[in-house]
C-alpha cells in the first residue's frame, strides 16, 4: 500500500482561502483540490460559512473496505481528497498540523500530549478577520485542548449525543462563522475491539449518519450562505493482537486518510 501524496498540513491554507482570509504564518501552501473546487461551485465567490465535522481515526482503506456505508457522507460532501497525515500519527498531533497548516516540528506537539498550541492557527486568522469560531469536542478530547486561549467559543461536553445536540443549536442558531465539531466514539471503540468490530462499525455508521444530519440541517438553516462542510479526520488506525486497535505509526493504515467536502451556495 502506497503513501498518499498529499500532505495533510496543506488543509490550513486552503479553508483560509475558501473563505478569502489570510492563512497562518507557518501554513504550508494550499491544497488546490479543494481550492478549485469550491471556486467552481461558488462561481468565484468565496464561502462565508464553514463546518467541520472532525471523526477520529477513521483511515483511508476503512473508507475503501465499507464504501457503502459513506455513502450518506459521500452524498453530502462528494469531493473526496486523499492526505498523508503527520508523524506520530497520533490525535493532538495530527490535529494541530490539520488547524495550523505546520508540521509537529513548527506547531510545538510531537507526541501525545496536548499544550495549547502557542503558534498561529486557523482560529487566530479567523478571529484576525473579524469570523466568529466555536469548537465543539468531548472534555477529554485534544480538540478541546490545544486551541485553547483564544477569542472565541468553547462547547465541551462528557458525551456524543451532548456535542451534537449542541452543534445542531449552534447550526440553528447560525451565528458562527466557522464550526469545528470533534467526534471520538470511533477511536475509543476501536481502540478497545478493534478496527472492524461490530461496536466499531456501529460507531463508524454513527459518525457519518451525525454528518449528514448536520449537513442536512445545514442547507436548510444556512441557506442565505455560501457553505463549506466538511468530513475530515485526523489519522487511521489498524488492528493489533489482542483483537485491539491502535495508530502512531508510519505505516499506510495510521497515515493514509480521505476527507469528503461539500459545497451548498447560497439561495439567490
């Protein structure tokens, strides 16, 4: 299995475009699939909306094996975009490279661990621009660690069905300019049995149908914006003895991931 081309820390760069801010000091260039792709469908205009559906540890040929049941996701957000995620393939570091557009060695986090990243993010060009940003992650999470500090809005809760319950409210409520939502329920299943399990699966199924319920409810309440969704995770995974699962290393299974993005204009 071959290592995909395309670097994950490339993604910083390309939301800042998408919504015609300045990206973050240390970001590596854009990715221009993306770039190009919401220029096509926005006609040239940029996008005043973005949400962020962050799944955890969903790998690339988990995506490949179970195709068919992305495709409520694969509905919602039809450009899929293959990355190469960051060493050690671990939470806090693939998150900070994914928000940043640095590698772990500029953005401060090398391993598991989770410091408040003291470099430039995404969240601080956004605050910059005058967007209003809000993270919605789980209490134990790195998402709701390591952007801490910053001028904008936390909503951390001990439960999936709290994080999306609150994330549909923030989507009614249509007052943020960007949400990241960050769901672990995949990874903490998978960790425990294993990959392909049936608990995992079923945790899999969860994070895609939670996708495309938002992004549903997002063309309706958002309908007067120019949107970016997006399902985008941090790194893979693979199965270990023991029927357990696990990630960190530099293999095609923890590193090889697929984001799936969509784009809604807005209602003439």
């Amino acid at each position: 299995m071959r290592l995909n081309s395309r670097s994950l820390d490339t993604l910083c760069a390309a939301l800042a475009d998408v919504m015609g801010i300045e990206a973050p000091a240390q970001a590596a260039p854009k990715c221009e699939k993306l770039t190009d792709y919401v220029s096509e469908k926005l006609s040239g205009r940029k996008a005043d909306r973005i949400f962020m559906y962050n799944p955890d540890a969903i790998g690339e040929w988990i995506y490949d094996k179970y195709r068919s049941y992305f495709d409520p996701a694969d509905d919602a957000a039809p450009l899929d975009i293959e990355f190469c995620t960051v060493m050690p393939s671990v939470t806090p570091v693939c998150f900070g490279t994914m928000y940043t557009g640095a590698q772990p060695s500029v953005h401060g986090i090398t391993r598991y661990e989770k410091p408040v990243i003291t470099i430039d993010t995404l969240f601080d060009a956004l605050i910059r621009a005058g967007k209003k940003a809000a993270i919605v992650a789980d209490t134990s999470s790195s998402m709701a660690h390591i952007y801490l500090e910053r001028e904008m809005d936390y909503y951390i809760f001990d439960t999936v069905a709290e994080i999306n319950a609150c994330a549909s409210r923030l989507i009614e409520e249509d007052k943020y300019d960007f949400i990241a939502v960050y769901n672990g329920n995949y990874d903490g299943t998978m960790h425990r049995w294993a990959p392909e399990s049936v608990r995992s699966i079923a945790e899999l199924r969860a994070n895609v149908m939670a996708f495309a319920q938002f992004a549903a409810q997002i063309k309706k309440s958002w309908a007067h914006h120019d949107t970016l969704i997006g399902f985008a995770m941090d790194h893979g995974c693979h199965e270990i003895d023991g029927d357990l699962g696990s990630h960190g290393l530099d293999m095609p299974e923890d590193l090889n991931i697929v984001h799936l993005y969509g784009v809604y204009p807005k209602n003439a």
